[in-house]
C-alpha cells in the first residue's frame, strides 16, 4: 500500500516503505501542502534543503515506515481539516510512478484510533 500516516496527537507522519519504493527510492523527500486542494504532495528531492527530509538508508522492508516529526503540521491539518486532536488517520495514496510523487488527498484520510 502507498500510503501515509498522520499521528496528530504526537505530531508525527509516518511514510510507507511502499511510498518510498515508489518514488524510486530517493535520498530525500519533500511535502508540499495545498489546503485549497485538500491534498499533500509527496515528492522525490534531489538534494537536503530547508524543505526536505532524509530517508533513512538501511530499512527492513517487512515492517518499516519513515517518520518525520512535525507538530505544528498535524495541528494545523488537524484545525483545518476538524481532525480530532488525539487521533491518528490514515491516507492512500493516488500515484503518479513515472512522474515521481504521490498525492495524498485529505478528504480520504481514514480515522484510525483515538485515545
């Protein structure tokens, strides 16, 4: 599955190793945000920047998933999008391989747990 997880609560996303295959394993990664879409933009980067994450490079790939810590950016999409401030979602991805992102679309995040 292509897909990520946002953890509002501890400000956490949690990004797939199939998401990351998909993008053909970049070094690095950027999220790009568009709340007049609804949507997250999960794109290759080629280089480390203010914008971009490091994908780790030694994984297991039956159980791994990259986390990127970032409060602020769960409690915003969370206010904005009138996600409970405890719960976790989930979101599939719609993907585009031979252009190297995948698009998450905020109106189908699944609400996973809330504690």
């Amino acid at each position: 599955m292509v897909g990520i997880w946002l953890h509002v609560q501890n400000g956490l996303v949690r990004i797939h190793c199939s998401t990351i295959d998909m993008l053909g394993n970049p070094r690095f990664v950027r999220l790009m945000v568009s709340i007049d879409e609804k949507s997250i933009l999960l794109v290759s980067a080629a280089k480390m920047d203010y914008q971009s994450f490091r994908v780790p490079g030694n994984y297991n790939e039956d159980n791994w998933k990259f986390g990127i810590g970032c409060i602020l950016f769960c409690r915003f999409l969370s206010s904005q999008l009138l996600w409970l401030p405890n719960a976790s979602y989930r979101i599939v991805a719609d993907q585009y391989k031979p252009l190297s992102y995948a698009r998450f679309n905020l109106s189908d995040a699944l609400q996973l747990f809330s504690t």
